[in-house]
C-alpha cells in the first residue's frame, strides 16, 4: 500500500491546541464498519456503547518529565534533549536538537547538578546520552525536566496534569496514550458500577510516536521498538472476557499494539513483558480487539494505519473527512471516536 492512500485535508485551525473541560466534555464520534453508520455524540455518552461484561483495557503509563534544556560546554549553544527511554543505567536513548550540536563526544550541561556526554548515534536518528549527576536521577528530572508536548501544540499548558491520564502511574512515556485523557474518575467508576470491568496495562511509548513515515510503500516502513507489560490478572481478565461472549475494548492504539504484541493466538493471551515493534495495517488479523476508542491522529501516521487495519481503510478515510466537515478537534487534545470491529476490511 501506498503512503498516499492515508492522506486527507486537515485545516490548521482544527488542530486542537488545549484541552476541553472537563476531560469528559469532548466529542465521541461512532462509527460502525459494517453497518457503515456514524453517529455524533459526546464521550460522557459513553455508556451507552457498552454493555455490562464489557472489559475496557487501558495504557497506564505515565510522560516523564522528558525535556531537557541545557548548554553545550564550553559554547554555551541551546541544546534541546528529549529523552526516549532508558537503555541501561544512567545511558538513555534520547532526540537532541539541533542534532548538529550534539555530536558523540559532546556534554551538555543542564545546571548545576546534572550534565549528560553524547556516547553514540542510533540506527533512527537519535543519540545516546550518558547523566552524570549528584543526587537522585528522577527527582533531578522532576526539577530540571518540562512534559513534553507534541510539536503541532503550540499554547502553553497550564496544568502539565492534562497530559497525563486520570490513571497514570508507571512513569516511562515520552508522549501520554491520548485516548485516555477524555476519562475522569467519576466515570471510570460509573462505568464500573454498571459491570463494565476494568483492566489496565503498560507501553512506554517512545520514538515511534515522532517519527514520520518516509517510505512511499509502508511495508517498507520499519518501526522503532517499545516496552510493554501485560500482568496476568488483565491477561485472565480478556480470556475471560472472551469466553462470557463479551468485547475487549482498547483505549487507544497503544493499548491495541501492546494486546496484539501480547497474543498467543485467536483469543489467548498471558501476562508477559518485552520489546514490540510491531507495525499493523490494513490486511492485519486481529487476535483479541474487539472495539477500539481512539483520538483522530495525523495523516500518513502509522496510527492511522493501524485504525484503517481495523475500521477498513476506505471507511475511515471517509469518517475523517466526515470529522472535518463537522468540525470535529483533532489529536492529542483532540476529540474521540469509538470503532467497533468490522467483519471484513476494505
């Protein structure tokens, strides 16, 4: 398939720049692949698109204070560090710029009480970064280290809480599962109450989320790996979930990567952890999503990739254009769309 065929026309100004209030306010459009039906809701309408037996899986992740701002020694040159993930120790894997500045061998200094050496280059573009500091790591980065937001966010974030989930809580992200932000707490336990269940998991994620597509066949594309853990109780949850007949609903794509990452088979899967790559689009099979809530993401993504594996590629080509038309708010502030499955893809 072709880069092109996952374009479309997205006016500037429907990019949303902040977040609703409160988290539930958005917009939820549904869509139905098979019926081919679209409906104009709002996401505190949620409820009524599930039904009790129901289990929702979220990413509980958390964004790190990821973006550093130092000084190259002895220049003194802006240099701007996004770190990725941790490799090992205090070597993490990060995105420097201007990547010029930041060269093997150079040290940049953010203060004080943390400076970091550029150790090495990898295979995506990034580099290598070794911390040399006095004290503890994470609460330095606590201190010294900002949320990063998506680059098309260009107003001020008031609250750097917005861009965590309501459920976050194991720290890794460099970017925050969006899906999630449209959950407050009282509806996570309404819809608990009702006997929807609830069942969480983990993916860091990591570079995939910024880097773009560059070749014009996307089975050419190759996608940069992320960890993942999936503990036993969320994996009995969906096999139980399964075998009562009802659906696994993904909050978000990286719920949908780390569940499909996950399975053993049609139906199965276990607790586990490790490193995925795995990159899916239209013509995957899926082995355990039954329904999807997601964000409407950029053109020529490979998360709207994976959206068309799941929705058909033409009928969500056409449920985008149709949220253009109606005004929907795009990505990560954005609004929401729930998909359930179809029975064949387009």
């Amino acid at each position: 398939m072709l880069l092109s065929d996952f374009d479309y026309e997205l006016p500037e100004e429907l990019i949303a720049q902040t977040p609703v209030e409160p988290r539930d306010a958005s917009r939820l459009m549904v869509i139905d692949p098979v019926a081919r039906t679209v409906e104009h809701r709002h996401f505190f309408e949620l409820d009524q698109f599930l039904t009790p037996g129901d289990a929702l899986i979220f990413n509980d992740t958390r964004v790190m204070p990821a973006r550093l701002i130092g000084r190259k020694e002895p220049t003194g040159a802006r240099v701007e560090v996004l770190l990725l993930r941790r490799v090992e120790g205090d070597t993490w894997e990060a995105l420097a710029k201007p990547g010029k500045k930041a060269l093997r061998g150079a040290t940049i200094r953010f203060g004080e009480e943390l400076s970091c050496e550029v150790t090495g280059h990898t295979d995506f573009g990034g580099r290598l970064v070794t911390f040399h500091y006095r004290g503890i790591f994470e609460e330095i980065l606590d201190r010294l280290g900002e949320t990063p937001l998506p680059p098309y966010i260009h107003e001020k974030l008031e609250d750097s809480e917005r861009y965590q989930t309501v459920y976050s809580r194991e720290s890794g992200s460099a970017a925050a599962p969006t899906a999630g932000l449209h959950f407050t707490k009282p509806q996570l336990e309404a819809l608990k109450a009702s006997g929807i269940h609830l069942g969480f998991l983990t993916l860091h994620v990591g570079l995939g989320t910024f880097r773009p597509v560059k070749a014009e066949r996307i089975e050419d594309h190759a996608m940069h790996s992320e960890y993942y853990s999936i503990g036993e109780d969320t994996a009995r949850l969906i096999r139980e979930t399964k075998a009562a007949g009802k659906r696994v609903v993904a909050v978000g794509t990286t719920s949908i990567r780390t569940l499909e990452s996950a399975a053993t088979g049609n139906n199965e899967i276990y607790g586990q952890s490790g490193e995925t790559s795995i990159f899916i689009y239209p013509g995957y099979e899926f082995k355990i999503v039954d329904a999807v809530i997601t964000n409407f993401h950029l053109p020529k993504s490979t998360l709207i990739m994976l959206i068309s594996a799941f929705a058909g590629r033409e009928f969500t080509m056409e449920a985008y254009r149709e949220a253009v038309k109606e005004r929907y708010r795009f990505f990560s502030f954005g609004d929401a769309m729930m998909i359930t499955r179809p029975q064949a893809q387009a």
